[in-house]
C-alpha cells in the first residue's frame, strides 16, 4: 500500500469516528436538551440536570477538538519537513562541481578528479525516489487537512447547540432574580466554589504550555457586577507578569474545566 494511502486511512477512520459520534449522539442530544425550553422553562431540578448533561457533551466535543488540532499540527510539520527536503534538494540539484577536472594532455597531464557515471546516476536515482516520497507526503498533508476542515462544520454546529442551550439556562435563572435564595441555591449548583487559581494553591491544571512554547497562568474571574442579575463566569490567561492577555468566552452554566479546556483552544489558536 502506498505510503499516501497508509496515513489518510489511518486519520481518515478516526476523524470518521469523531464526526459520526458529533452527529449520532452529540448534536441529537444537545438538540433534544434546547427542545425543552421549546414552550417553557424546566423546573430547576431539571435544569441542574441539564446544566450537567450539557457540560458533559462539551467536554465530549473538547476533546474531539483536541484531536482535530492535533492531527492539523501533524499536517503542519510534515508540511514543514517537506518544504526543507525540496531545498535541499534544489542545492543538490544545483551542485556546481564538475564531473572532471584535469590539465591538457602532456608529460604531467591527467585528470586532477573524477567523478564516475557510475556514481552520477546513483544519486539522481536517489533524488528521484526521496522526491516522489515527498509527492506522496504532499498528498498526505492535502488530504489531512481536507479531513479536519470536513470536521470542523460539525463541531462548529455542536457548540453552537450547546451556546444557545447556555443562554436558555441563564434566562430561566434570570427569570427567577426576585427570588435571592433560589437563585444563591441555584448558582450553588452550577458554579460551586472549586479552587479557580485566584484563591489558595491553584493546582497544575492553571498552568499551561501553550503550542507556542510559552507558559501562562489560568484563572476563573467573574463579569463586572451590572453585566446581568446572574453572574456569568470567564477563564483568563496571564503571562508571567500576570497581566490578562486573554479571555475566554463568558458562560453561565460551563464548569471550570470546560472554561479552562476551551481557553487553551484559544491560547494555541489566537496568541503568537
């Protein structure tokens, strides 16, 4: 079997796995979970349960994502790898030496080196074969990338799902602001006091090397008061100053390792 055909089949099966189970079982039951608020909210036992349904799928697609991103930064390094062999190759291919060099024919003439056909054809034969290796990792990069953007779709719709799911909770909540002990009851629930790296020892889940080589320190923050009558919380990356260089996406009912998981999506994707 071709060596094209070895590596697109390998990563074609996973990410066929990955897709099937987005929209087999993912997307239907985030799908089902927006249905419920479809003519009124639930009752909040059952938005407890569907805040932890719903963190529990997008840890799901987090890690689908995690494996997407990893096959697109293998494409990415062999890609890399590719365009270092082609110029070695062009300096090979450009080589100025001659095949021999001597002086005029005479009592201390003769050739000063010699380079045999012999040893001419072996190394175009060698460069014939390490460049059509490197035809077919070509095709491999092409086909893996078409692969993860043929993903991307699917797990751009899920998190869409699971956003709109999101709001709907936090509007059910809202809808209760003039009652403080459910609604203390309820963020009770949902965003339990855990360490979020701002308060004690914050364990090594706030600490990150980011794809960039450079290391970041994680923390859970809360919205300014008067963004909303129930507070939404956000992940935030700090460099070793500890100025905020980035946020993630602000949420009511994520848990602190969704919010935490998607900010490194982020760091890995948006800071150079």
């Amino acid at each position: 079997m071709a060596l094209k055909s070895q590596i697109s089949l390998v990563i074609a099966n996973q990410l066929g796995r990955i897709e099937g189970e987005l929209e087999a079982r993912i997307q239907s039951e985030a799908t089902r979970m927006l249905n419920k608020f479809a003519n009124q909210c639930p009752n909040n036992d059952d938005l407890i349960k569907i805040v932890n349904t719903r963190n529990n799928l997008l840890s799901g697609v987090n890690r689908f994502q995690k494996s997407s991103n990893r096959f697109s930064s293998f494409a990415t390094s062999i890609r890399t790898a590719i365009n270092v062999a082609r110029v070695v190759i062009r300096l090979l291919l450009n080589n100025p030496t001659p095949t021999a060099i001597g002086t005029p024919p005479g009592p201390s003439g003769g050739l000063i080196f010699a380079q045999t056909a012999g040893n001419l054809t072996k190394l175009a034969d060698r460069l014939y074969k390490i460049n059509r290796i490197l035809e077919e990792l070509e095709g491999d990069v092409e086909s893996i990338e078409g692969l993860v953007a043929g993903v991307a779709p699917s797990l751009n719709t899920v998190r869409e799902v699971l956003e709109s799911v999101n709001v709907k909770i936090q509007d059910c909540i809202t809808d209760q602001s003039n009652n403080s002990e459910v609604i203390k009851d309820l963020l009770g629930k949902i965003q339990p006091l855990e360490n979020t790296g701002s308060e004690g020892t914050p364990s090594e889940d706030y600490f990150y090397k980011a794809a960039n080589g450079k290391n970041y320190t994680l923390a859970i923050i809360q919205e300014q008061q008067g963004e909303g009558p129930v507070p939404r919380r956000i992940a935030v990356a700090k460099d070793n100053l500890g100025v905020i260089i980035l946020r993630g996406q602000p949420s009511f009912s994520s848990d602190t390792k969704v919010l935490l998981d998607e900010l490194k999506f982020r760091i890995d994707n948006q800071l150079p």
